[in-house]
C-alpha cells in the first residue's frame, strides 16, 4: 500500500506498507528509482538492515549530501530498503509494549527471513519480475542467506557487508539469556562506532556527522527523549543470534545459497575477523562466484565512515555483474523472464536441433497455427494459477534433468509398455508389433520436450508447436510425420490421463539436487502445473471449432 505519512527523504522516494507475516503488523519500505529517467534494464536491489538501526539511517542516509542508495541510483539500480518490526517506521511487536523480561527475544533470524520474504514478493510483484539482489549489514546476513536459501530464483545476486559467521563452540558455556527488548542510547551508539579503531590511529568519523546522525537515530523512536538518557527501543533477537553463531549455533546454513556472493568487510572490523570471513567464504560451497573483500580503515559500520565510497564501489562492481571472461552467468541471472532473451538463446539451438531431430518443427512453416492467441494463452495460464515464479522454478530444473533425458524416457516408456491400452498406439494395429522406427522418431522428441518445458520460453512458435503436437496424436495427422505404421488416432482421455505418468517420475530427479525441501517441490508443482496447461493445448483438435 502506498502511502505519504513517512518523512521522505528525497523528493522521489516512494513509500509502501505492507502487511508482514505477523498478523496485523505491518512493514515500512523505501523505494529510490535509478537517477536517469530511462535505465536500460530494471537492476533492482533491497537492502537489509542490521541489528540496531533503521534503512533511513543506513544505507539511505546522507554524510555530505550523498548516500551508498544515491551511489546505487547513480549506478542505474533500482534501490529498496525495509525496516524490520521494531524498526524505524515498521510497526511494533505488541511484546514491545511489556516488560522486557516478559517474552523471549524478539525479530530472530528466522522472523526476519519471513519479513524479508515478504518484502521481496511485494517488490517482484510490484515490478513484475522475477528476482532481485540484496545487500545486508551485519546480522542481517543470517536472515539473507536463509531466505535465500529457501528462494534461490528470486535472487540474483548477495552482497553481505560485515556480516556474522560461525564460531566454534565454547565448552562448558552456550549463550546467555536476552529480554525481548532493549534501549540503545547516543552514548552506546557512539562507542560501537569507535571501539574498533586502533589507539592512535585517526578518527574514521566525525564528530560533526555523528551528531547529525544521532539526532536522526532518536527520531526513529518516538518515545526516544521521554526516557533519561534518551534511547531508543530495539528488538534484541539480533544480538541473541550473534551470540548463538560465536557459540558454534549459527542461524543459518550458507550451503544453501546458489547465488554470486560477496563478503564486504572492513580491516578493523572485530565482528568478522580474518578467520570468520575464511570459514564463511568457504560455507558457500555451492555459491558459483565468490568474493572477499577487505577494505582498509574500514569497521563494522564502513557505510557511515570516511572509506564508505569504497564500500559503494566494490558493491555496484560485483553487482553489476560480467565478472568473467566467459558467457557463462548464474542461473538466476540467466534466467530472467526477457522475451528478446528466450529469442537470443532459443533461435540458433533451434536450427540445429530441427537437423538433429527429424519432425522436430518448432518455429518453421511446418507446423499449423494454434486457433487461440497469446493473450488466450495468457487466460489459460491464470486458470492454472501459473505464474512467473514457475517459469523460474521451470528453468531452475533444466539442469537438474537435462542429464536424466535418457532415463525419464526409459521411465515413462515403461510404464506406457506396461499397459496394454497405451501400447497399442506404438504397434501395427494389423501385426500387433512394435512399429520400431516411429518409437524412436518419436523418444527423440519427446527428449527435447523435456527441455523445452523446462525452458518454458512462451512465443508464438512454442504455442503453435503444441496445437501440432495435438495434431500429431489425433487422426489428421497421426503416423504422417514419421511415416508411421500405428493406429491413426490416440484417444484423448488417455493424454490427460498419462499427466501424472509423466510428472511424478520427474521429482526423484530434482530430489536429488542439493536445494531444500521448498526450492523442490516448487520446481514439482511448477511441472505439474505446465503439464496440465500442455495436456490442455494438445487436445485442441479433439473439440469441435468454437467448443476448446
């Protein structure tokens, strides 16, 4: 929901609320469009907050006139931010309002991952796009990486600025209790600030910008000067998983993430040692570009210090991407939902792939022309409640299949070899024998189906492809591509029936990929839901004109 009761802190920043996955509450977003009036390419990128203060006093705050989000902008990103609940203008835990000691810690990483989640679906929704990158402060890592974790097509690409790592295990101690809240005053702030840098060595922030700083801080509070000293109320979930990963619990698993990582930190940082950035570089194991980054005279909070533009450089660097010599991207960069894309990578495969495979026609004067349009493609789409997250999940799953073609084939001729009914559409209806050549004519299809589907690029050659694919099982054109010497005409209750014989086979496969038990079975649905809309366009030919 857009609204304006927020103190905006450029002329076009835009505001949302929208509703958390706490009933009732609500979060607080920013959003900055690129400075130029018409970027290229739609490069958005949310930023996460750490443990003590707000978006507004983080990466969107201004030291001199200019921030780390007008960095970005600069950069042609589209630049968000949200506010945790008990955050900055996000609404506040009902348990905020008791007795600190009254209930547990409040906004653990877990809470936070969910309220991220939310965040990023909003935005995608609201940009119509698949996924974005993210950037996060300090504990707000762990939150990230177990969203990220969950949701691996939504992100694009992590930086992780200071963020938190595993430490070993302390015998004999574990960590310690937390109220549900605390104060955190100027004076607490202040000291987090300098207690990093070296004796002796100058000041990496000034005086006059901190004090421009703090005042803003207690603004993020309204009830901040009631209290002696004045200090703002925060949720204390944060600490209480930092203290849990210094003592070997960490609140999130790094192996899960699929995305380009980069660990941005500074040199006198002490929450993210040399040791802690090795074992956190090493725990993205199936990260497929990695970086670490130590920046000198940086601490724990760079953002707001004097080497704060070189944290902007080498964010808007690794964001940007093209960081290899070769044309290989990450999946979920590779997979954004462009149609001049699906042109770019499809139309060459194809030419080689109608040589390779005879009767494969996609996209030639061969096929007939699908009697309903792309915008009533787009309707049937609805009806299946199929939306751009399955296209995602689709083509997260190529390759996941594309080395078991041969054994889902092997699968599903099976099962069609079993049954006597299904059979028969293979055999001479004269001889009762197997019409060899037509069987591999049509294995060889079928195999670049699977692909196909998993690509799921959606034009007007792919529809009119599937109306000839319903042609060729129904009697106007059964056996002619292939010459073929099988019953003329497949039944249509037996294509519609045949859907689970091809699906459920498919989830072993992705079963085995490595992604979490949610990432699976959205890849699973995500067939499911294709496949019926596929069975669907094939029985076009089995209704009379004006009836499908």
């Amino acid at each position: 929901m857009l609204q304006a009761s927020a103190q905006k802190l450029d002329p076009r920043e835009e505001h949302y609320w929208i509703e958390s996955p706490r009933q009732g509450l609500q979060l607080f977003l920013r959003h900055l469009p690129p400075t130029a009036s018409q970027a290229p390419e739609v490069r958005p990128v949310i930023y996460v907050h750490g443990a003590t203060f707000p978006s507004a006093l983080s990466i969107a705050h201004r030291f001199d006139g200019y921030s780390w989000r007008d960095a970005l902008c600069d950069a042609g990103f589209d630049v968000w931010s949200f506010d945790f609940l008990g955050y900055g203008y996000s609404d506040r835990y009902p348990e905020m309002s008791e007795p600190a000691g009254a209930n547990s810690a409040l906004c653990r990483a877990q809470d936070g991952s969910e309220q991220l989640e939310a965040a990023v679906r909003f935005i995608l929704q609201h940009l119509a796009i698949p996924s974005l990158s993210i950037i996060s402060h300090s504990w707000a890592s762990m939150p990230t990486c177990r969203f990220a974790g969950r949701h691996p097509t939504m992100v694009d690409r992590i930086v992780l600025f200071a963020p938190i790592a595993r430490r070993a295990p302390r015998r004999y101690e574990g960590p310690p209790p937390a109220p549900a809240w605390r104060f955190v005053t100027i004076e607490d702030q202040w000291a987090r600030f300098v207690e990093d840098v070296p004796p002796r060595a100058p000041s990496v922030l000034s005086r006059v910008h901190f004090a421009e700083w703090g005042e803003r801080y207690l603004d993020t509070d309204p009830e901040s000067h009631t209290r002696s000293p004045a200090g703002v109320k925060i949720p204390t979930g944060p600490f209480v998983d930092i203290l849990h990963a210094w003592h070997g619990e960490f609140a999130c698993d790094p192996a899960q993430v699929r995305a380009p990582v980069a660990i941005i930190r500074g040199e006198w940082d002490g929450l993210i040692p040399d040791q802690d950035a090795r074992w956190l570089f090493d725990a993205f194991a199936a990260s497929p570009n990695k970086r670490d980054i130590k920046i000198s005279r940086g601490t724990h909070l760079m953002h707001l210090e004097e080497m704060r533009y070189a944290l902007y450089r080498e964010s808007i660097s690794f964001l940007m991407g093209d960081d290899q010599a070769s044309a290989t991207k990450s999946i979920t960069t590779a997979h954004r939902p462009s149609s001049q894309q699906g042109a770019q990578t499809m139309d060459a495969p194809r030419e080689q792939q109608q040589q390779q495979i005879p009767g494969y026609d996609l996209g030639t004067d061969k096929v007939a022309k699908s009697p309903i349009s792309m915008q009533e493609w787009e309707e049937l789409k609805k009806s299946a409640l199929f939306s751009q997250e399955d296209v995602v999940y689709l083509r997260l799953s190529e390759d996941l299949l594309k080395d078991h073609v041969e054994d889902l084939l092997d699968a599903w001729r099976g099962i069609v070899f079993d049954l006597p009914h299904l059979s028969a559409y293979y055999q001479d209806p004269n001889s009762h024998q197997v019409d060899t050549e037509y069987a591999k004519a049509v294995r060889k299809r079928f195999g670049q189906w699977i692909l196909d589907t998993a690509r799921a690029n959606y034009d007007q050659a792919w529809l009119d492809y599937q109306y000839e694919i319903g042609l060729r099982h129904h009697r106007t054109k059964k056996n002619k591509t292939d010459n073929g010497h099988t019953l003329g005409h497949l039944r249509g209750r037996d294509i519609f029936a045949f859907v689970p014989s091809i699906v459920i086979p498919i989830k072993p496969y992705l079963a085995t990929s490595g992604y979490s038990r949610e990432v699976v079975e959205s890849m699973y649905q995500a067939w499911w839901k294709s496949m019926v809309l596929q069975a669907t366009l094939w029985c076009q030919p089995y209704f009379r004109d004006g009836d499908f």
